[in-house]
C-alpha cells in the first residue's frame, strides 16, 4: 500500500485515486479551500519573519499532508504529536538523537499542549530552516534546556554529551570523559561562574564562537537537507 505521501503526489501528477481518500481530497483542494487557504496563508505571512505568503501557503499544505498521514489512524487532532513530528525531524533532516529530538518538539510546541499545531509548525521551521544567529542561539538554547527552568545544568549537559562521545572499553570509569567534557565545555562557557549557563552566558559563548551553536548535539538542520526540504515544499509544487 503506498504511504499517504506517495499517495498525494500521485493525486498531484493526475492519478485518480478513491473518492474517500481523505489526503487526496485536501491534495486536490476545492475553490472554497484554496482561497481559506490562501487568506490564511496572507495573514501568517504577515506576522512570521522568513517566509513570504506563498511559501507560507505550501506550508500548510504540506503541513496537512503531514496531518494526512495522522488522522488516516482514525483519530482527529489538533496537530503532529511526539512520534510524528520526530518522524518528520528523522525523514527529513536525518535526526536521529531521541534527547535531542524531544528538544527540538518541546521548542517547537510553544503552548506545550504535547501536539505542534500548523501555526507552532510554520513558526518554529521560520528559525529552523531560515533563522538569524540571534534566533538560532536562542533555539538551541531552549532545546539544550531540557526541563526548561532556563538554565543548562551540568546534569543536563551530561546527559545530552555522553551519547556524543565514543566510550573505550577498558576506561575504569566510562563517565568520566563526559564529566571531564563538561567540565571543559562549562569552564568555556559559564561566563558569570555559577556552574550552569544561563542564557546570557550561552549567547556571549555563542558570539564569541559561532561554533558553540550546537555544543550539546545537532538540533539545526545541515545547509543539503534545508536545500532539499525547501525544493520539495516549495518546488514541487510550484511544478504541479
Ligand atoms: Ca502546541
Ligand atoms: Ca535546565
């Protein structure tokens, strides 16, 4: 059985396909949900930094395809869940870290309510695929801060670090390169010496080295994956 996106481009290139196929009628949108579509589209447009009203139009398209795949288990919601957005983090930019992925949903699922409605989808790919230094170090700072009292603890930067680090087998003690890596990276970047980055150490640390961007694991997609991202949403579609 083909996936709901392989079924929903195939509506897009011409096939017909079952009238009770739900993707297939949202791919094939009526008049009355083009135009729904295209206001909204001009509105978020308006009030998100890096997308025009077409791109945001795609956005929700492809956002609904998104939908498609979910709502196809039967159940109606208010947007991606958990497994689904880390699905759509692993398929298209090749994420693969669980800590971090849960990272990058909380940050996304801005009213926390466990789902990333289409509003909270298009805000946080805004920063994700096109943000500025600015937006991107306060990105990673939120998905470093895993419990989300606004600091990174050294707790949490074990935690996020030791899965980076390739442990030897004969070490006594397994952790204890982590341990010496946060300490380094703490000594690096705790600015006001409270043993734990605010987000004010974080931001110095990060304009002083852009590097330190993603110091606790890669949550910001690679330039080939947001390239191709962007061709098969805005593209694509473009072509049909
Ligand atoms: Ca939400
Ligand atoms: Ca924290």
């Amino acid at each position: 059985m083909a996936t709901a996106r392989q079924h929903h481009r195939r509506g897009r290139t011409g096939f017909r396909c079952c009238s009770a196929c739900p993707v297939h009628d949202m791919a094939e949108m009526s008049p009355m949900n083009r135009k729904l579509t295209q206001s909204l589209a001009e509105s978020i447009s308006k009030q998100v930094e890096h997308f025009n009203r077409t791109e945001v139009e795609f956005l929700i398209r492809e956002f609904h395809v998104l939908m498609g795949e979910q709502t196809t288990l039967g159940r109606t919601v208010s947007g991606l869940d958990r497994g689904r957005f880390r699905s759509f983090l692993h398929n298209n930019f090749g994420m693969t870290d669980d800590m971090i992925m849960d990272g990058v949903f909380r940050t996304f699922d801005k009213d926390n309510d466990g789902f990333v409605n289409m509003r909270e989808w298009i805000d946080g790919l805004s920063v994700f695929l096109r943000g500025t230094l600015d937006e991107k170090i306060e990105y990673c700072f939120q998905v470093y801060d895993l419990n989300s009292d606004n600091y990174i603890s050294r707790e949490e930067m074990f935690h996020m670090l030791k899965d980076s680090l390739i442990r030897q087998p004969t070490d006594d003690d397994p952790d204890e390169g982590i341990k010496d890596l946060v300490e380094i990276t703490l000594k690096r970047m705790d600015h006001d010496h409270d043993g734990r980055l605010s987000f004010s150490d974080f931001e110095k640390a990060v304009r002083d080295e852009n590097l330190l961007l993603e110091a606790f694991g890669t949550c910001l997609p690679d330039s080939m994956s947001t390239e191709a991202f962007e061709k098969l949403v805005f593209q694509e579609q473009l072509e049909q």
